[in-house]
C-alpha cells in the first residue's frame, strides 16, 4: 500500500474461506492495490484442507483458524466485527474478486449520507460462467443503483432488504443495533440483517459502479440444494414473509427473464434443461418450507449447507 492511498472513514475488510487455495492470492493481491487504506484485513478460515491458512500469512494478512464444525454464516462473520475496528465493515465471498482497484472506495461513498446502514455491490459473471449463471448475474444486479427503506416493501416486497454478503459494506453502528448478525440461520444471514436494518430506519444501497467478479455455475443438484436451503430459511424466519411478502412473484418473473435471455442469445437447445432447473428450485424450496416434517437425516442429504444440521443430528 502506498502513501497516495485516500481514506475518508476507517473501513475493515472480512472474509470467511474454507478451501480457499484457488482464489486467495489473487483477492489478496487486488484488495493491497485498493485506493484505499484499510484499517484492518482479517480472514476467518474453517480449518482448510488445501493450505489456504498458510497463504494467508504468508501474505502478511491477519487470519483466525476456526474448527470446520464451527462455521456459522452469522455467527462467524460477527466474530469478524468483534476482531476489527472498522466504522465500515467489508464482506467478501472467497470467489468473489474486485473488477478494479477503485471497487470498494466505490462502495464505500454512499455512507457519506448517514442515513444508509448497509450497502452491496455489483456482481458480474466470471468470462467462462453458463448462460444460466451470468444471466442470474444480469437479474439481480443491474446496472442502475438505487436505495430503499423500509416503506418499499409496498412497492418491492422481500427484495427491499435483499443484500448480499458476497460484496457489501455495513455501519458498525447499524450492525451493532441489530445485535451484529443472527446465529443458526442455514442462509441468507446477509438478507435478515438488511431486513433489521430497514426496520431500525436505516436504507439499503445498491451501487452498481462497485463491481466484483463473482457467479457460480450450479448444476441442477445445486440448485435443488440451494433452494432447499432457503425455503428452510424461510420457514423458520416467518416474519420475513409476514412483514415484506412472499418471495413467488419474483420467481416467477425470473424464469420468464431467463426464458428470454436463452431466445435472445440464441440457446434454444437449453430451454428444456432451463425448465428442468427450474422445476428443481421449485421443488427443492418447497420441501425446504416443510423441512419439519421430514426425517432430519433426510434434510441433511438435500441440504447445501449439510454441516448446519449437525447440531440437530
């Protein structure tokens, strides 16, 4: 880092990582060429098999080793905050990777206005991403920002408080009158905390000059699993529907666009299998809802996240 760096407020950057070997040199490397000054950098690693703790330090960077067990989405990343000091708090997915050297100092102006408690960035597809990855890319981050409070739930239901942990930036201050992040949630950890945030009467930003590479190409059992997961989520957080709507709508809005985005670009011959992911996130969201009533061992073979239901085996 050099001395012509800006820094307007203190910011601290965390990343959680499990396996992370083939992506934490190359994010480290771009985070020291910010044009920013960060107060402090620190990974949360889940006992890595690949060596990744040891790239870590020998970068120079601080790193917290935590049993693989342990790992918590809400849990892990508010030990994060305990163990920096930042007014600003950086996540970052481990595969998600800064475009340029200006995409956090880009994230980071909206808190100039006091009012924002919370903000996430642009994420593009990585080059080689499938049609069915970077088009669920172009969906949810657009290229126009904006911010939201809480009164928008009329207008855009549960995705007013959509944030993501991938690429977003918290106030300290916003986070610690939520009580940081919440403990035992499955996922979506980073769409409960923007929710408590709107009803504190925080906004929500979404600034599409900060832009990460990030996008997963999820196969149709992925896709199952990932939404499996959330329609658990959204069975044991019932308040989130109650308060801001279901979240069917825009389902459905999503596949007409992705129906769209395959005619457009001319991939007729991924329409059926467009329709056979879709059935899978269907159906893999409603049995997530009815997670209750099925055997748990059972719930851990269709779920992502399988380690979270361990405490409960």
């Amino acid at each position: 880092m050099t001395s012509q760096k800006e820094s307007i407020m203190k910011v601290s950057v965390i990343i959680p990582t499990y396996n992370a070997h083939v992506y934490i040199k190359q994010l480290i490397d771009t985070l020291f060429k910010q044009t920013l000054e960060f107060a402090d950098i620190l990974i949360i690693d889940s006992s890595s098999q690949d060596g990744t703790a040891e790239l870590i330090k020998v970068a120079g960077v601080n790193v917290i080793t935590i049993p693989t067990s342990e790992f918590d989405h809400g849990g892990t990343r508010s030990m994060g905050i305990k163990n920096t000091v930042g007014d600003i708090v950086i996540f970052l997915t481990q595969d998600a990777l800064p475009v340029d050297h200006t995409s956090i100092k880009q994230l980071i102006k909206v808190f100039d206005d006091p009012k924002i408690g919370a903000a996430y960035g642009r994420q593009i597809p990585y080059p080689n991403e499938t049609p069915f990855g970077a088009h669920l890319r172009l969906f949810n981050y657009q290229m126009h920002g904006y911010e939201r409070i809480y009164a928008d739930k009329h207008i855009h239901g549960i995705k007013t408080a959509f944030l993501s942990d991938s690429f977003a930036a918290y106030r300290r201050e916003a986070l610690e009158k939520i009580g940081l992040f919440e403990n035992s949630l499955i996922c979506s950890e980073d769409l409960y905390a923007g929710a408590k945030i709107l009803k504190e009467g925080y906004s929500l930003a979404y600034v599409a000059e900060a832009m990460v590479y990030h996008s997963h190409g999820y196969s149709v059992k992925d896709e199952f699993k990932r939404y499996f997961d959330i329609g658990v989520f959204h069975s044991q957080e019932k308040w989130l529907i109650s308060e801001f709507g279901t979240p069917e709508s825009d389902g459905v809005k999503y596949v007409i666009s992705e129906l769209k985005h395959l005619v457009n670009h001319k991939y007729f011959f991924l329409i059926p299998l467009s329709i056979v992911r879709n059935i899978a996130k269907y159906c893999g969201y409603t049995l997530g809802k009815l997670h209750t009533k099925l055997p748990e061992k059972l719930n851990k073979a269709l779920s992502m996240n399988s380690n979270w239901w361990n405490k409960s085996l």
